[in-house]
C-alpha cells in the first residue's frame, strides 16, 4: 500500500468493488439453487465464489495492497464459504454427511493452529502451507462434484484421509518448527 499523507493508506479503487465480501453474495443464491434441485445453478454460484476468491488475491498483487491480516482473513474467507457449501450439500443429500463433519472438524482443528500460530509469532501473520491451499481449493471441486453428482461417494471419502495426513504434517510445522521472521 501506499502511504498517501500523514499516514493516510490509499487503497486500490479495484479493491473497493472485488474484495474477500463479495464472495459472501454468491452463498445465498447458491443455497437457493440447491433447495430448488437446481444442480447447475448451485455449481455456477460456487465457480463464482472460487473466482471471487482468484479475483481478489489478483487484484491485491497488481496493486500491491496486501497484509498479513488480508491473508488471514481470505482464509477465514475460504473457510466460511467452502464450509458452508459443504454443510448445504451435506443437508441435502448430495454429498455424504461423515466426510463433510470430518472435513469441517479438521478445518476447525487447522483454524485453532493457525491461532495458535500466531499467538507463538506475536503478530498478525498467516501460516503457509501450499498442500492446504491445494486442498482448500481442492474443496470448491468437492462441492461442484455433488452438485453435479459426479462420483460423489469416491471423491469425499479419498479426501477425508489425505487431509488428515497434510494437517498432521501442517501440525508440527505450525506448533514445533521454528516461526520464519517477519519480512
């Protein structure tokens, strides 16, 4: 960001219309299109979500208005959205309940560390683990392919057991190793 004047921070116009709030726009008409039966509907609200979510993490390079604290919060973002189109599909019957409680229990799990992360830091900082972003991204095809009906049973139950194993590895990473200094 850059500082305009007595400390003054200009921000992006670009950033004031795409930002990680928009992205919760797309969750009502998503869960409209899954009480309706609307399968391809549903899938089209949350690729918008996803690209939302790709639109805002662009426009913060290209202007150069990241933070720690953005990050952080595009995580919780990413756990917000993908969590609830997880529990809609789940409460309809499109996807299976215990892959869905497990992954939203590991996620909760992942959010704590992450906390705890922080706390350890002392300061605003997200952890990075380039095998969770893949699996957090990894969950946006998860929904679609309830919402399309596509190998739904073979799909949640395979992703049960791999996130578990990246969140033991994310665990002693976040909890044990040392944390990298600020830059």
């Amino acid at each position: 960001m850059a500082a305009v004047s007595e400390g003054i921070v200009a921000v992006a116009p670009a950033k004031k219309v795409v930002s990680p709030w928009n992205r919760f726009l797309t969750l009502p008409f998503f869960f409209w299109a899954v009480q309706h039966g609307y399968h391809q509907w549903a899938t089209l609200f949350m690729l918008g979500c996803g690209l939302l979510d790709k639109a805002d993490g662009l426009v913060a390079r290209i202007f150069d208005c990241r933070s720690a604290f953005g990050e952080l919060f595009d995580a919780i973002t990413d756990a917000l959205c993908y969590g609830f189109g997880l529990v809609v599909v789940a409460a309809y019957g499109w996807a299976p309940a215990i892959p869905v409680i497990g992954v939203i229990t590991l996620g909760i799990a992942n959010t704590v560390m992450r906390g705890i992360y922080v706390k350890r830091a002392g300061r605003t900082t997200n952890y990075k683990s380039y095998a969770m972003e893949r699996l957090v991204a990894y969950t946006g095809y998860l929904i679609g392919f309830a919402t399309a009906g596509f190998e739904v049973m073979y799909f949640y139950w395979l992703f049960l057991p791999t996130m578990i194993v990246i969140l033991i590895y994310d665990t002693k990473r976040m909890l044990v190793d040392p944390i990298p200094e600020a830059s």
